[in-house]
C-alpha cells in the first residue's frame, strides 16, 4: 500500500500563480496532491498557466480566477469566487507582489505598492478567514522579502505622496508584510490558524519588469545570472505551506526553510496595531478577529 500525498485532500489558494515564484509554489503543492487554485490579471494567461500547471504535475485539481489585486473590488470578487468554489481552504498563499520605479495609483485612489503588496492579502485574508478557521488546522503563508530589513512604515505618509521611491515603497510593504503576519498570529491565537512569512531568495522572475529604473534594469542583467530559479525560490513557500515539521508553528518569519530574525521594527507590537487599524480603514474591513 502506497502512503497518500502528503496534500492530498487539502485545498490551497496561491497569490499570483501565473508565473515566477507563485506558479512554482502551485506546481509544487499541486505535486503534492492539493486542490490549487491560482490569481492572476487576465483570465487567458491565468488559464493557460493552469493548464501549464496540470500538465506540469498531472493534477487536475488546478483552478484559475482572473482579478486585479491592487484593486480593492478584484480583491472581493475573488474571495466571493473562492468562498463559492472552495467549501474549506486549508492553505492560503499571499504571494502576489511587485515593484514599481516610479508612482502609480490605483483605481481606488491608492499608491499601488502599498495596495497589492500589503493591503490585497490584508484584505483577502480577512475576506477569507471564516473559512480557514472553519477548516482548521490552516495555515495563512505570506510572502515578504529580506528587503523589509531596510523598511520603515511612514504612518505620516503610507502612500508615499510627499516623497515616493520604489525601493522605499517596497520595502515599507515588505516590512508590512511581516508585521500583518505577527499581529495575525497573535489575533489567531487559539484558533488552529497559523500565520508564517517568509524571504525567498533572490529569484529569476518577472519581478519588477513592469516600471524599472534604468540602474535597476543594468544591474538586473548581470544579477540575474546568479539569481535562483524559480522552483528553488518556491521551496520555503511549499515548506510552509504543507510540512508537518511547521504544524502549529506561527508568528515566525523563514528563510531557506529556516526560522530567522525580522528586523527589529518588525516586533514593534504598537506599530503593527496601528497599522492594522489604518490597513482595516483603507480597506473598508470592520469586523475581523
Ligand atoms: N523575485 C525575487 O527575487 C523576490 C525576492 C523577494 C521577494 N519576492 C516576492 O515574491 C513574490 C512573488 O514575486 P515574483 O518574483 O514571482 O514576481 P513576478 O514574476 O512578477 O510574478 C508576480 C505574479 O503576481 C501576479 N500579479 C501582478 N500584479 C497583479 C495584480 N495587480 N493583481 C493580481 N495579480 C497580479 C502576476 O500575474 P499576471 O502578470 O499574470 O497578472 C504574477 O503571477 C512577491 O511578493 C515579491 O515581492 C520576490
């Protein structure tokens, strides 16, 4: 007799799967026998990395759903979408990010760093929450970046209106992204819900393609050629989504597969609080734990 895999009967939803980091993540959890859905912009692209992704494993348990994240009313669709399709969810990834050289806005009046890095898996994982509680034990896995160790969250200026930098701004998302998860952590108490995040390595990805500054663009060519490939920067992303050795573990921040330190403005309890208050507000969410 043959052991079932290891995710086999678990449904998992992925940030961003059409590519990169997050379809990596997908191929992996989808080869351990979970149900996956995946998020991406455009429904032909989201559906062809499907596709991409079944043929990859020979798992037919791969979903697409087309939303623009930076958008706050792509991000409800999609949770109404997965809250219809998925009666329990044990694993949510929050993968999707970017970065962008110069400012944009987004459709809801929002520095869009600050709206699809941050506020997008803020959102969805309080739009989500009742049913990964339901479905306990879960597990809400968020991918931040080693670069939130130079971030600083401007309450005086979140979305960098008097003085924006893309690097400024990602890395006050990246930073967000760790505090969103230790102060969930700490609200999920009790609950059989955990909430890790993690670094994944510099990568070979489309990452920042979108708006790069020149300097960026040069150094990139040559960076790339020693950046990780994208299955091996999805491993601690699959590892804290699906190993028994993380079972329970929560409030912690991984690289490598690996429990490390965050910065120390990571662990300032009062300023993820107030952050938290000022995320719910911009994102017109009330009622979560
Ligand atoms: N690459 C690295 O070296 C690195 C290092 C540290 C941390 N990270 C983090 O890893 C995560 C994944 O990055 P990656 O490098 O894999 O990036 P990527 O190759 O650019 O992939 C981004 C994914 O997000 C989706 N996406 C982008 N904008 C979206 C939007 N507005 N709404 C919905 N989906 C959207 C893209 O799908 P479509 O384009 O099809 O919409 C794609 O599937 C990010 O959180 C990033 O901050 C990356």
């Amino acid at each position: 007799m043959t052991d079932a895999p290891l995710m086999a009967g678990k449904s998992v939803l992925v940030t961003g799967g059409t590519g990169g980091i997050g379809k990596a993540t997908a191929i992996g959890l989808a080869a351990l026998g979970a149900r996956v859905a995946i998020t991406g912009r455009d429904q032909a692209r989201t559906e062809a990395a499907a596709a991409g992704i079944r043929a990859a494993t020979g798992s037919p348990a791969v979903d697409a759903f087309a939303a623009d994240m930076s958008v706050q009313a792509g991000v409800r669709r999609l949770a109404v979408q997965v809250l219809d399709t998925y009666p329990r969810l044990d694993v949510l990834v929050n993968n999707v990010g970017g970065f962008w050289a110069h400012r944009h806005v987004t459709a809801d009046g929002l520095e869009r760093t600050f709206a699809l890095n941050h506020l997008a898996p803020f959102l969805l994982t309080g739009l989500l929450l009742d049913r990964l509680t339901a479905s306990a034990p879960a597990r809400v896995v968020t991918v931040s970046s080693g670069a939130h160790a130079g971030g600083r969250i401007d309450f005086e200026d979140l979305q960098g209106e008097r003085n924006y930098s893309g690097q400024r701004a990602y890395s006050q998302s990246k930073l967000a992204n760790v505090m969103f998860t230790y102060e969930l952590a700490r609200r999920l108490d009790g609950t059989g819900v955990t909430a890790t995040v993690l670094h994944p390595g510099v990568v070979r990805t489309s990452f920042g393609a979108e708006d790069q500054a020149a300097y960026f663009a040069v150094m990139s060519r040559v960076a790339r050629l020693f950046m990780k490939i994208p299955a091996q920067g999805a491993v601690t992303s699959i590892y804290l989504a699906s190993s028994p050795e993380v079972e329970g573990i929560t409030g912690r921040y991984f690289a490598n597969r690996k429990p490390k330190p965050a910065s120390k403005a990571a662990y300032d309890t009062a300023a993820a609080a107030r952050l938290w208050q000022a995320s719910a507000g911009l994102a017109g969410l009330t009622a979560t734990t």
